[in-house]
C-alpha cells in the first residue's frame, strides 16, 4: 500500500498495531470500571480521563508518529473542555442558575467545545499534507473539515448496541466479561481501520469523480488486496451497524433531534457509499491484476463468514501466465458458467428457505423471487446502466406496500413531511435503497466486464494491460 499514501501517512501508519493496543486497553479497562469498580469519585474521574485519552491519543497519533510533539499535546489538551462538557450541565444550571433554554445553551458549548479541536486537527493535518489543488482556500477548508467530521463520527462507535446481545449469548458474568473484550478490542480496529481509510480518501477528497470512483485503476497485488478487502469491509459492515442505530435513534428522537445526531448519519452514509463502491472496485481489479474470472466466488465477498473463500482465493492466486488475448476469449464461456452455478445455488437457497419453514408459515410468493434474482444477476453481469436501475426495481417489488404507506399524502404534503421526514420508516427507506445499491454493485463487479458489453476486444486488451 505504499503507492498510495504519502510519507508521512506511512510513518503514521508503522506501528499502528500500538494504537489499537492502546485504545482496546482504555475501552476494555473503562468497561471493569463501569460495571466492577466502586461507585466513587475516584473511579468516575478514572472513567472519565481514559474516554479522554482514547480520543484524544488517536487524533494526535499522526503527528506524534511524525514528531509533531507540540501539536499532539496541543490537540489532546484542547480535547479536555469537550470531556468536561460530556456530562449534562443543564440539569445544575437549571437549579442554581435563573438560565432559560439551559439545555439549548449546553448543546451550543458541547458542540463548540467539540468542533474547536476536530479543527485544528484538520487545519494542521491538511497543512502538514499539503496536497495541491486549485480550488479556493474557503471551499478547501470546509471540505477537509467536513472530512475530518465524518472521520470523528466513525471513529464513536455506539457499543450498546453491541453489549445488548451479549447477555444471550451466556449466563456466565465471566464468559460474557470475555465476549465483550473481544468486541471492544474490534471496535478498536475499526477505529484504526477508519484512520486509515480517512488518510487514503484525504488525498482525493477535491474530485468528485474520484470519491465516486475511490480506488484507481491500477494493478492489484496480493498486499494491497488484502489491506484493502479488510479495511473497506470493516468499514462497510460497522457502518451499516451505525447507520442503523443512528436512523432508529433519530426517528425515535425527532421531536428533539439534534445537529449531532444528523451528522452521524450523513457520516454513516459517506462511509458506506464510499467504503461498499471500493470493496467492489477492488474485487474486480485483482480478477482484471490476475487475468482470471472468478464470478461466483466474487459473489460471495459480501457474506460474513463466506467472504472468506473470496479472501483467501483472490490473495494467493497468481497471475495466470496465458496471454491476454486467450483471456479475453474464454470470458464469455465462463462467464455463463458462474451464472449457471450462481443461479443453481440461488434455487437452492430458496427452495431450503421455504421446505425448511414449517407448513403453515411458508409463503409460495417466495418463488417469485428466482425469476427477479436470476434476472437481476443476468442483467447486471451485461450491463453497466443496470446498476442504477436493477437494486431500485427490487426495492420497489420487495417492498412495495411500504413505499405505498410512505408516500401516502392523504392529509396533504405538509403533514405528510412533518409526519414521515425524520420518521424511521423514511430514514430505514433510505438506507435500504442504498444498502441494496451497493450490495448490487458488488454482485455487478463479481460478473461484469467491460468486454461483455462493448464488445470491442481491442479496446478491452488495453484495459486489461493496465492492470499487469
């Protein structure tokens, strides 16, 4: 991954195991002091200044990792009013204080207190990068601190979501003590995970093109698709954990939403948009590094567990030996055998999940469902435009009555918006139509290639020399 990020991101990037180490121990150490340690002063300022150092460390890791001492210490430290703002002020400045709107002035100075060092992260960052563009210093500024926001709303993965599960999961205080460690020590990857994936977009965030498109056209070795099938993963699957809980929060919440809560999930939605279309990308360009088609196989990259097989069979292949010209002629041929075994174990699936519900439960509108897949995956595996169209249309079919429900406007549009804008129906709406999208596309870069559409093999045989 060296080509990809700039000398001071990889000095960043040693030794970052260190990171995860530090900030695992802080989480897990503040979850025995939340639930084991005595109910003190004492403890609670113990709690309080390692939720502190885990935040603050990893926004000064950086520039401690390029000997920016001044700047780390000054960032932690600017950190220290947002952790004492962290707890509710209002509730004691509404009974010793005559203060109207407490609650209201106590969000204004959390968010203050909160943007004041996200900012001078991002200014010192970019200055440090200095990264040439020709777009105006205002429109860059605001770019890269709305960069560094999302990075910072990644980064605060809400762990009760997790911990509800856990008490299912054993009786045991002890066995549940470990599963939580464990689950910690993950998040705490994935917040590395999500610094890395912020310094590699932090060289591209001044083009569109490039942000829709994040990964370039490029050969593909075996390193670099493995770092990045388990960044982008990572990201891709927490994020869409975190866009679910931030959605169901705000719907829930919407008579008193706040900036912070929008923001979370407008970060969610980059992160996954961003994170789902480089996972695909970086799946088709190995087949295209290794000159082979592994369609079905590239199928199963979206299942947890599953994805291992594409993990493990795209990392150690090596790149076939015939000519291009003998690749491009057997694609077709292939290409009809992965749908052929794609759409046999589509069937299957089906068929297991209708014969294995009991009698009076089984829906025969489930086989509605083989004919719409198949020719779905048909669809996409010939066609770029489909991308756009095929995940919409399943949307649509698969929930149609409520979309139906939802644009129901019966008592007129300004009910209608009052009632559904920031309902959990909207929202979850929203995040279906682009989960569907990007798990579409995914299924699109598994089977398509440009030959199958352009038919132009000479074009194609250029294409493919990119990436040897």
């Amino acid at each position: 991954m060296s080509q990809i990020f700039t000398p001071t991101q990889k000095r960043a990037l040693d030794f970052i195991w260190i990171l995860v180490l530090i900030i695992a121990t802080f989480d897990i150490s503040n979850y025995f002091v939340n639930n084991y340690g005595p109910d003190n002063t004492t403890y609670t300022y113990v709690w309080r200044i390692q939720n502190w150092l885990i935040y603050s460390t990893f926004f000064a890791w950086y520039f401690y990792r390029n000997s920016k001492i001044k700047q780390g210490i000054l960032i932690q430290l600017l950190f220290i009013p947002y952790y004492i703002f962290r707890i509710d002020w209002s509730i004691l400045g509404d009974y010793y204080l005559d203060f109207d709107n407490s609650s209201s002035i106590y969000n204004v100075i959390r968010f203050v207190t909160f943007i004041i060092p996200i900012t001078y992260f991002s200014v010192a960052y970019f200055k440090n990068e200095t990264l040439s563009t020709s777009i105006s210093k205002k429109k860059k500024f605001f770019i890269q601190l709305a960069l560094t926001l999302i990075l910072s709303y990644v980064v605060e993965t809400d762990v009760d979501e997790f911990y509800k599960y856990v008490a299912f999961a054993s009786d045991s205080l002890y066995t549940q003590d470990i599963i939580v460690s464990v689950i910690l020590l993950f998040i705490s990857a994935k917040s590395v995970l999500a610094l890395i994936g912020f310094f590699y977009i932090s060289n591209r965030i001044y083009s569109r093109t490039e942000l829709k498109n994040p990964l370039d056209v490029q050969h593909i070795s075996s390193g670099l698709f493995k770092w990045g099938f388990v960044v982008s993963y990572t990201l891709f699957v927490f994020s869409i954990i975190d866009l679910g809980s931030s959605a169901f929060r705000i719907s829930f919440l919407s008579s008193n939403i706040k900036l912070t809560g929008i923001l979370y999930l407008l970060s969610s939605f980059f992160v996954v948009f961003v994170s789902g279309r480089f996972f695909a990308q970086l799946i088709q360009y190995r087949n295209y590094s290794l000159k082979k088609y592994f369609g079905v196989i590239n199928s199963l990259s979206v299942l947890p567990i599953f994805n291992l097989i594409p993990f493990l069979v795209l990392s150690i292949s090596k790149t076939s030996q015939e000519t291009i010209e003998n690749y491009i002629s057997k694609l077709k041929k292939k290409r009809n055998i992965h749908l052929l075994i794609y759409c046999s174990l589509l069937i299957l699936f089906i068929c297991y999940g209708y014969f294995s519900t009991d009698a009076e439960y089984r829906d025969a509108s489930t086989f509605y469902k083989i004919p719409t897949m198949i020719g779905a995956v048909i669809l996409l595996s010939r066609y770029r435009v489909m991308t756009k169209v095929v995940p919409f249309v399943l949307v649509f079919i698969s929930y149609y009555e409520d979309i139906k429900y939802l644009f129901d406007f019966t008592n007129g549009f300004l009910s209608f918006f009052e009632e559904n804008i920031l309902s959990f129906v909207w929202l979850g709406t929203i995040s279906v139509f682009l989960l569907y999208y990007l798990i579409y596309y995914v299924l699109h870069k598994s089977f398509y290639t440009e030959y199958f559409e352009d038919q132009d093999e000479d074009e194609f045989e250029e294409n493919i020399k990119q990436f040897q």
